[in-house]
C-alpha cells in the first residue's frame, strides 16, 4: 500500500516498482514487476487504494444482497409451510422485519462512518430499501416504510455515528492511539491542505446536521442519562440519548418538505406520500425512531395496519371478502378519496 497523490505517482522513477531475482545463479536475474492490487481487504471490510470507498460500497451493497437470500429464504418458508391458522401471525409484517432487521439493517448501518459522499450513501440505501419491500411485499413509497417502521435515513444515522466517534474519542478513551491521532489531526482540520472527506471535517459536518454545533469540538459534556449509566455502557447510553437528537432532526426534514405534514390535515395533497403525512400527522410528533404500536398487533382479532393491508403478503385478508363483522361493503361510487375534489372516486 503506497499513500501517493497523483503528481506523485506521475514523477516515480521507475514508473513501477520490480522484484530482481537472485536465484538460481545459474541463470541471469530476472525482473519481475509486482501488480499494485486495485483493492485490498480490512477488518472485513473492501477499499480502494486511494480511499475512495467506492469499493466499500460495492462491498457493503454485496453484503445487503447476500443477507436478503437468507431473509427471502426464511420468510417462504414461514409463508407457505405453516398452518393456515398460524400464518396470519408468523408471517406477518412485523414478524418479518424482525428477522430483516437484524440480518440485512445491520450490514447497511455497520460502516457508515466510512462513506465520504451523499452519493455513496444514497446508493446504500436503495439496497436495503428494494430488500425491505420484496420481503415484506409492499411497495409503496420508501418514505413512508421508513416513517411506519422507525429506520431514520441513513445520513442521519451516519452522522449519529460520527458524533457517537467524537465522544467516544474525546470523553471516554482519550489515551488510545486513534483518540490522540484524531486530536492532532483537527489541529490542522482547517488548513487548505487537509482532505475535504477527513473525518475530522465529516464529524464537524455531522455535529451541524444534528444541530449540536455547540459541543464540537468539545470535549462535549455528559448529559445526566449518561453519567448515571454502568461505566461500560457509557457509549451506548450516549447513542441513546441521540437517537431523539435524530428523531428532531428527522421530523424538521419532513416539515421543511412539506409544511402541512404534522398540522391539522387540509387542502388538496399533491402525491401519495402527502397524503400519508396528511392522514397520520400525529405520529409525526412521536420519536420517528420507534415502532408505531399498531404494528405489534399480529393477532387476527387486533386492527390490521395499514402496512399489513398494502403488503397482502401473508395471504390472511382477502381482498374480495368482507372481514369486518356487521358492515357493508362500499359501492365503487362511494369511495371518495380524501382531500380530493368532490366527485372524484378511486
């Protein structure tokens, strides 16, 4: 691994490194130029010589795709080798993002803090997201499947992350060999020189999308959660106590957005995701980062949600059934859609 920039690169001489060989003696040496290895592998995860984390994307997006199988496999099975009685149950959506959430999230979240560019993380997410609606079947906006189940977008859970790092580097462990060499590397953060990508310049960056530019650089102060934490879960009471952090910074995203979301729903909606914000405004004034509680109700005596509605994937509503006791199906005429002119029907 050779840390060369690309002027750098252009002025080596000899072009390329070689290898002679001394042996056997018999014969004149020859000269054998090593091949500089496009990627290169640590702690499991794939980079690239120059750090571009392109190659740990791809690594990352290939992980995603590899855990779905497993996912896809299991959730076949508990759709059609179970018991009709039991399948409304085993097999419903909550149900099956708790065996997704655990195999696939987690690939998708494990190495955030590595990515540099937006685009890198927005390629990240479709993975998760096209694994998340094939599993659960449902299709709808990715924007409203996040909402419903508590995944805050993945930029913000990066920079969760990244402030998480910062703590951990400037209160927790300040005598490790990372925690001093990132303190003397925001010595110099804002020299022409540094790299625009460090990460020292994205935790400052991170800090300002989490709105708690005031405890950057730091050392920020422990909040009072944390300090009566175990010592040893200081750090993970500390991610806790950002998680709100995030939920505000999330809720602040969507009413930019759309302004009307968590107000008392009025005027014509202008898409379907509009329309969710519309119809459910009170959950936005919730912490975005938990489940909602009509999603645990798996029984089949419980209200169906109307993600297990849209989704149909265990096959225990059907759609040309009446399942509600005591009422009468609607005429096509009389389905008016809400927040639309009068006569228009769907």
């Amino acid at each position: 691994m050779f840390y060369e920039t690309p002027p750098q690169r252009a002025t080596r001489l000899p072009f390329t490194f070689h290898i002679t060989t001394r042996f056997p003696l018999s014969q004149p040496p020859r000269i054998l130029p090593p091949k500089e290895p496009l990627t290169f592998k640590y702690l499991g995860l794939t980079f690239d010589p120059y750090f571009t984390m392109k190659a740990a994307m791809k690594h990352i997006c290939r992980k995603i795709n590899a855990a779905h199988q497993n996912v896809a496999a299991v959730a076949h099975s508990l759709r059609y080798d179970s018991s009709a009685n039991d399948r409304g149950i085993i097999s419903s959506p909550y149900m099956l993002f708790c065996i997704w959430q655990p195999c696939v999230l987690g690939f998708a979240t494990e190495n955030l803090r590595y990515l540099v560019t937006n685009s890198q993380i927005d390629v990240v997410k479709r993975t998760p997201i096209h694994s998340l609606q094939r599993t659960l079947h449902c299709f709808t906006s990715p924007h409203i499947i996040m909402i419903e189940l508590g995944i805050p977008p993945l930029i913000l859970q990066q920079a969760l992350q990244l402030v998480a790092i910062h703590f951990r580097y400037t209160v927790l462990h300040t005598n490790i060999i990372a925690a001093k060499l990132y303190n003397l590397r925001c010595k110099f953060r804002c020299s022409n020189a540094h790299p625009q990508h460090a990460i020292e310049n994205r935790m400052a960056k991170a800090h300002s999308t989490l709105m708690i530019s005031s405890t950057y650089p730091g050392p920020p102060s422990s909040p009072h959660s944390v300090t009566l934490a175990n010592p040893k879960n200081t750090g993970k009471s500390y991610t806790t106590f950002l998680k709100p952090i995030v939920s505000e910074e999330w809720l602040r995203q969507i009413r930019l957005k759309y302004p009307q979301a968590p107000q008392t729903p009025s005027g014509n909606v202008s898409s379907r995701l509009h329309a969710h914000f519309l119809i459910h405004h009170m959950s936005l004034c919730n912490n975005l980062c938990k489940f909602h509680p009509y999603l645990t109700m798996c029984g089949h005596r419980n209200p169906m949600s109307l993600l297990r509605l849209r989704s149909q994937s265990h096959q225990s509503i059907p759609t040309h059934i009446l399942i509600i006791d005591d009422n009468q199906r609607d005429t096509y005429d009389s389905r008016i859609r809400l927040y639309y002119p009068s006569g228009v029907t769907g």
